[in-house]
C-alpha cells in the first residue's frame, strides 16, 4: 500500500515532515524551528512576566480616563524586560533549590535569558495590557449614580467578564485557536521584534542589522513623542478649516479633529493616529481600505445627511458628543429618574421629564457596534462556510 502524500502545507527535510502555515505573511516571519531544551517557566518568568502584567494593567487604566486615551502594549515591556532578563541571568545565583517533602527543585538562574522566556514574559504583559472592560461599568456606577459597589461584588464582575472570552476561546479551540487561518497580524511584528532582539544577525556592507535597526527607530520615536506629548500638544489635532473660519459653528463641526468631522484636518501625535486603531503598519492594506471606506462612508456621507436633514432632531444637540441629553439639549440629570431606594427606573418621573437622547455621531456608533458582533458571523460564513 502506497504512503500517504505530504500535505499541501508541510514541507519535507530527509526523513522528516515539517509542519509550516498555509499563510504567506506567517511564513515568512514565524521560524518552524524549536529548540526543547531550552527552559520556559522560570524564576525570571515568574518575576518579570507577573510585575509586566501588574504594571501594564495598572499605566493603561490610569490613562484610560484621558480624553485622547493612550494606551502602552505589551511591545513596551517586550523590549524593556529583555535587559532585565539578562541582568538577572548575569547576577542570579545558579544555586538549586529542593522543595520540601517533594522531589521537585529549581533554580533562580537556569542558564542564558532565551526567546521562550521572553515570549511567555511578553503574554503575561499582553493579559495585562488590554485592560477590563467591566471596570467601566464599575467606574459608571460610582461616577454617574453615586452609588458604591461592593468590593466583592466588582471583583466578581471583572473576573467573570474576563474569564468569559477565555471559555469561549477554549469551547471553539478547534476553530479558534488551533486552525493556522486564525492568524493576527500584529502578532507578526511582535515575532519579528523576538527575531531581531535574540538571532544573531550578519550586518551587510553599508547596512544594518535588524536590531541595529530597531534601536535607531526606537530612540527616535521616543525622541521625536516628548514634542507632542509635552512641547507641543496643540499639533495632536491641527485643522486648516477651524483655522480659516474660528467664529463659524459649521466649520467647527466640519474640520475639528477633536469635537467634529475632522475633514481636512490632521495630527502630528501618533497616539491620535493609533489610540483606537491600533498601528497601520501592522496590518495588511486590504484591511486598512476595508475600515477606511467604512469611516469614509458612515462619517463623511450618512452622519452628515443625519444631522443636516435634522433626523431624530439631531440638530438640538452636539454634531461629536459621547454624553446623553435631554429635550432642551442639556446634559441628561439621571437622578431625577431613578428611585433612589431600589436603584430602578422611576417610569413616571422619566414620562415627566425628558426621553433620553444621544449626538448623532454616537448613536451611530454605538449601532455599528452592535452590527459589528452579526458582521463577524456572516463574514466568517461568507468566507469560510465551506
């Protein structure tokens, strides 16, 4: 009986089949090589990898309440654990240790700081980095309705909605995780920082190595962020609309990059072009023109449509405004809605005062949000039903 073929994806090197991935882009930036010898979770792991998440998580909630929010990934501890890792593999006793009453022992210092080590320690950042979303409506409660929740009761909250899309990664494992089609782009330029931070690179004539490379746009960029973060904070948002016509509404609401449209108008802070994004340089261009014609579309044809034709009486209130109003256009008072007792809706005070009403621009967004959740599967079956 004849053997089996190789599968597409796998290539052959003598007596052995090599998995690699159907992706081009993962290809040529992921090595298929593996080293097992080489130590994973330890002591160095543990410290760095725990005092990486704990920082992270605690930096991008404090900034997280910033207007234009800035958001630090798990990249910057990336690049600052790894001198730390190898200080620690420099001063670090190699001494073993024995666990009592077990067989078990370990070392503070098992050898040279390697890729593994640095790539968990970088996962730890990275659970660290995203922040909780449960923690908005913790901060809701108490900010908008003065009301305190119980410490228990809010770490509960945060726990479970953090836990939930971990059950749900682990229930479509099969679909989600371990199928090489799942692939995130950014995950590449984190793969090649590892490369260029721990291979050993051939500096060519007149050329540089990639972590030659690295270190140059690093301390670049890091020089060129105190002129807008700290000189200059006006040029984050600069509009030659809102310059030319300063005392008309209309220009306001068409050229602001801020409280408006933002047409014509441009940022020279890279916080204002990847806060919510994420970088463009990390993703494929048929996704960047994707989610470009998309904005282009709901922000420069339908929103203003929207607001001009006065639809849902969009003209009482803020063209760009993330709060809630009433019926005269102020900002919507909640308590005079609510029991305060039983924290429940008062129908007869809210039929007594105001509906509730949001600017157009929010609305929409927060509609497209939604969609957002259907597009995802009727995208998936589309593309992939069969």
């Amino acid at each position: 009986m004849a053997d089996n073929p190789p599968h597409p994806n796998t290539a052959v090197t003598g007596d052995e089949e090599v998995n690699d991935n159907p992706i081009e882009q993962v290809r040529l930036t992921v090595p298929i090589t593996d080293d097992p010898t080489e130590p994973t979770l330890t002591f160095r792991t543990w410290v760095l990898g725990l005092a990486s998440c704990i920082s992270l998580s605690f930096v991008n909630q404090f900034f997280g309440y910033r207007e234009n929010q800035l958001s630090i990934t798990s990249v910057s501890a990336q690049i600052i654990t790894l001198p730390l890792g190898k200080l620690m593999a420099a001063t670090l006793p190699t001494r073993r240790f024995n666990v009592p009453l077990t067989k078990w022992s370990f070392t503070l210092n098992p050898g040279p700081f390697n890729l593994k080590e640095h790539v968990l320690i970088t996962i730890f950042a990275s659970a660290g980095s995203g922040g909780v979303y449960a923690v908005g409506i913790i901060n809701i409660v108490k900010a908008f309705y003065r009301r305190q929740l119980n410490p228990v009761a809010a770490f509960l909250l945060a726990q479970t909605t953090q836990m939930l899309g971990y059950g749900w990664a682990g229930l479509f494992r099969r679909y989600l995780v371990e199928s090489p089609y799942m692939w995130w782009p950014a995950n590449l330029v984190q793969v090649s920082l590892f490369r260029a931070l721990h291979e050993k690179d051939k500096r060519g004539k007149g050329g540089l190595t990639r972590l030659q490379f690295f270190l140059m746009v690093f301390v670049s960029s890091f020089a060129y962020y105190l002129i807008p973060s700290y000189l200059f904070p006006s040029i984050a948002s600069l509009s030659f609309i809102c310059w030319i016509w300063k005392d008309s509404v209309t220009a306001q609401q068409i050229g602001s990059g801020l409280h408006g449209l933002g047409l014509g108008s441009f940022g020279f802070d890279w916080s204002t072009v990847a806060g919510f994004l994420g970088s463009p340089l990390a993703y494929p261009a048929f996704s960047i023109v994707n989610t470009l014609a998309g904005f282009f579309v709901f922000t420069y044809i339908v929103i203003p449509i929207a607001y001009w034709t006065n639809s849902f009486e969009a003209k009482r209130f803020p063209l760009f405004a993330s709060k809630t109003f009433d019926s005269t256009g102020h900002k919507y008072n909640i308590t005079r809605i609510l029991n305060e007792e039983t924290f429940d809706l008062d129908i007869p005070s809210y039929n007594g005062y105001s509906k509730l009403y949001l600017s157009i621009f929010f609305a929409f967004a927060y509609g497209l949000s939604f969609a957002t959740l259907a597009s995802a599967i009727s995208h998936v079956v589309l593309f992939n039903g069969k």
